[in-house]
C-alpha cells in the first residue's frame, strides 16, 4: 500500500477528509459545513483556507504554484524552522521542516465542523546533518469557521538551542492598494528593502510599493482591512513578539505572476533577526496564530 492509500486507508472514518495528489505531492483535501481547505504533506503545509461562508479564500496561495518534491508551494503557510531568512552558512532560506515530509498523528471532525490535525516531525539523521539538536515538533490545526494553528516545539536534546521561526501567512486581498493595516502603529520596523534600517510606525500602513518589514513588540493582534472583499481579517498571535509585513509588488518570488502580488500580502507571527527563542532541555516553546473573519463596517 502506498503513502495516498495508507492515509486514505488509516483516516477513512474522518468525515470531511479525503488525501489527493497534485503534481508530486499528497495533499489533505477539507470539506465541511465550516471551510474549505488543503493542507500538504511536505511542510505541513496549509495551502489554502475558506471559511463556507466567504466568497473568496482567506489564505492565499498562487493560481499555478509549483507542486514539486523539495519546493515550497508558493502561497498558503509555511512553516519557517528552526530559523526565519537566510542562514548564515547555508543556501537554505527559512529552515528545512518546510521540505520535508511530517507525519500525520490524529484527525478529527467536530460535529460542528471543526477538523483537528495533528502533524509531527522528529529529528533525523538528514535534519542533524543540517542543525546539529535533537527535537520534536508538533504542528495542531484547528480547521472551522476561524482558523488556529500552533507549532510547538520540543528540546528532546541535552544542551539548549536558540531558535527563530515563522508562521509566513499569505492572505488573499482584493487589492493590495486599498488595504489599511491596523495594530502595528507606534512601534518601530526594521526595513529590509532599506538595509535593516530602524524606521518608526506613526500611522496605521498602506501598501503602495514592495514592503519587507518585521516590527517588534508586537504580540498583539492585528487587522487587515479589505474594502475590495468588504471584510477584515484579524490576525491573532501566541508566542511571537514580531510581525512580518510582506508584499513583493513588481519584485515577484519564483512561482507568483507578477500581477498576483496585487492579491496578498503575508502578515505573519514569527520570531526573528534578534528575537531569538531559547529553548531549554526537555522545554516546550509554542508559536500560534489564529485567523478570523467578519464584514467590514
């Protein structure tokens, strides 16, 4: 029996959940009375996320991403682990648990509606090869009508490590040009597109050009208002101190047309540059955003 049966096989009496594949990869295909979604195998990886009464989707991802064995669907939610950019001797952006293959250890369906995932990764010879400390990660959804997802991670090791990590949310906007994004005002940014320059936050922001920011002390949630989809997304974070605001405009990433980065923009729950995370023998850290939705006005 292959990995698409023997999943099908083990989680046939979970209503609303059917294992597909696209191009390389075995997806877990959501349909209940609350949302629509998909979730990949590699990564763990929700690519996309509706609740049944909106219109359009809520997590974003591209109209024709790539679906390939080692690469990371453009779009949806990658988990960014145990370190967010660009490391500091490898090629590898964002850590590597996004490309590898995690394990499925419970599913459930509500009778409401909710489906519960369960996904965890365990360190191995080829992830010790990479980061040198042992670990466990566990990555729990919660699918309904708001969406909750929390990756949780485990120091199975002797020694402490440090880590930075990200939840890197796309959001599918009607246009990036009339969103107002409330609840990072008055804080301060660090501007990749201007060298990590330190640059105060006085007014709510708008995007009128590529923006490449992480904003600190910023555990609070935030709104994106979206007069296009008449809505506002809340985005709601546990465990992260700092925000990633990103929109590539023109500048599009491999896997995105040029005219989709009019349609989303990322507002993530992370820890990253010098919001590092320490985590101690046999502790647990856990990282959490929530997604909701309601009409705007």
């Amino acid at each position: 029996m292959d990995q698409l049966d023997s999943l099908n096989a083990r989680f046939a009496d979970c209503l609303g959940l059917e294992f597909i594949t696209i191009g390389d990869l075995i997806l877990a295909k959501i349909d209940t009375p609350l949302a629509r979604a998909m979730v990949a195998v590699q990564g763990a990886q929700i690519i996309e996320w509706q609740p049944a009464d909106e219109d359009e989707r809520v997590v974003w991802r591209a109209e024709a991403p790539s679906f390939e064995t080692g690469k990371s669907v453009r779009g949806g939610i990658p988990i960014c682990w145990p370190w967010f950019g660009n490391h500091a001797t490898l090629s590898m952006a964002h850590g590597f648990v996004r490309f590898m293959d995690w394990q499925l250890m419970m599913a459930e369906c509500s009778d409401e509606g909710v489906m519960s995932l369960h996904w965890r990764m365990t360190s191995n010879a080829q992830t010790l090869a990479l980061w040198p400390y042992p670990f466990e990660l566990d990555l729990i959804m919660q699918i309904g009508q708001t969406l909750r997802v929390q990756l949780v991670t485990h120091n199975t090791g002797t020694e402490s490590f440090s880590i930075t990590q990200g939840l890197h949310t796309y959001l599918n906007v009607g246009d990036t040009r009339s969103l107002i994004i409330r609840g990072l005002e008055g804080g301060y940014y660090l501007d990749k597109l201007k060298g990590f320059a330190r640059t105060q936050q006085d007014d709510v922001i708008t995007i009128n050009g590529a923006l490449d920011r992480i904003y600190y002390g910023t555990s609070h949630a935030i709104e994106i208002e979206d007069t296009e989809f008449n809505r506002v997304i809340l985005v709601e974070k546990e465990g992260s101190h700092s925000t990633v605001v990103w929109n590539p405009d023109d500048n599009v990433p491999a896997g995105m047309r040029p005219d989709e980065s009019r349609h989303m923009v990322c507002v993530e729950a992370v820890n990253a540059a010098d919001d590092t995370v320490s985590v101690a023998p046999g502790a647990r850290k856990i990282l959490g955003t929530t997604l909701s939705v309601r009409t705007l006005g």
